[in-house]
C-alpha cells in the first residue's frame, strides 16, 4: 500500500492540479486524490508538492476536516 500511495504522489508531481477539490472538508485550495482505499490532501501550488494528509478513506468526513484544520500555516 505504501508504494501505492507514493506512486500516486509521484504521479501527481508534473500534473498537480490533476486532484480534485472537496470543499465538504475545506475552503483552502487544496487537491484530493485517491491511492487505494486512501485520500491524499496536497497543495498542487507549493513546490515541491507539499501533502498534507494521507487519510483512510471510510474515516468520517468530520473527522477529516479536523485533521486538515489541525495541519493549516
């Protein structure tokens, strides 16, 4: 699963804005993605790619909200 999720971030590298935005669980201009049963949370503007979040996917939406508010500058 490891090499999955970084292979994913890998690809994402010359296509950031690939990811979609989920705005149920920010405002900021975040990215989503998928890698298995995995969401990916990255900032497709910072370079080099910066992730804030690699969350289970079945985790409740609330939940994912507190820990992308828990990770802002």
């Amino acid at each position: 699963m490891i090499d999955q999720i970084e292979a994913t971030i890998e690809a994402l590298v010359p296509f950031p804005n690939r990811g979609h935005r989920r705005t149920d669980l920010t405002s900021r201009p975040l990215r989503f993605t998928n890698a298995g049963i995995y969401l990916i949370a990255y900032e497709p503007d910072k370079q080099p790619l910066r992730v804030m979040a690699v969350m289970h996917g079945r985790r409740s939406p609330r939940v994912m909200a507190a820990i992308l508010r828990g990770r802002e500058q």
